[in-house]
C-alpha cells in the first residue's frame, strides 16, 4: 500500500493535501482496497461550508455505501467532476487523478489533529 508522505490522513481513512489555504482530500489506498471496485462517487456539497467529521458525500463500491468524512472545516469549493464517467480513478491512483474534493480552510489548526503517515499506518496496523 502506499502512504505519501507530504499528506495529512484522518481515521476516517481520508487524506489531505495541503495547498496554503486550501486542501484536496480523498480516500486513502487503504480505504479504496477495502471497500472493492468503486461504481459510483455522489457528492453534492460544492458550495457548502462543512464542519469538521461532517459526511461531504458517499463512495459506492460493489457491495457496499460508505459515506465520506471532512477530515477539516471547510467549504467545498471544487469537486473532481472526472469520477463522474471514471469513479474507478479511485481504485487506480487514490491520492492523484482519484482526488475527491478541494475545500477553503475554514480553521487551518484542525489540520493538527490529523496524522503522518507513519501514525496512519500504525492507526491501520500496516
């Protein structure tokens, strides 16, 4: 599995890519080998302001419906609209081309409480 190591990971198994003020989050390898072959990736919060650990949408595998967790307050201001045609760029490359949202920090200091990926892995017994 791979870890990057410039990311933020939350224990809800997303991940935060920092960019000044603002950060695009996903799910972690860990998460999407979990849940199988994603078919469908609802979100419809752009626009939105989200308080931290709030469900910004849902991630459709196979055999199951997992909801997505903010892993900082923020408000959506983008979403990956290639999942629409190719949800499976979650499978393929989680932490690039299977990105999932890009929000506007509303409290920068809550990215403190997320984990390295060294804690990450340890947090998943990897």
């Amino acid at each position: 599995m791979n870890f990057p190591a410039d990311l933020k990971y939350s224990k809800e198994h997303e991940w935060v890519r920092v960019e000044g003020n603002t950060g695009t989050i996903g799910i972690t390898d860990f998460a999407q080998k979990e849940l199988g072959d994603i078919v469908y990736v609802e979100i419809e919060t752009v626009g939105d302001s989200i308080e931290k650990d709030a469900v910004f949408g849902t991630v459709e595998a196979v055999k199951t419906v997992s909801d997505l967790f903010l892993p900082v307050a923020g408000k959506i201001i983008a979403k990956n609209e290639t999942l629409n045609d190719a949800p499976e760029a979650v499978n393929s490359d989680p932490y690039n081309t299977g990105w999932m949202v890009k929000i506007e920090f509303s409290d920068a200091a809550q990215l403190d409480s997320l984990m390295d990926a060294e804690t990450y892995k340890k947090h998943i017994g990897a």
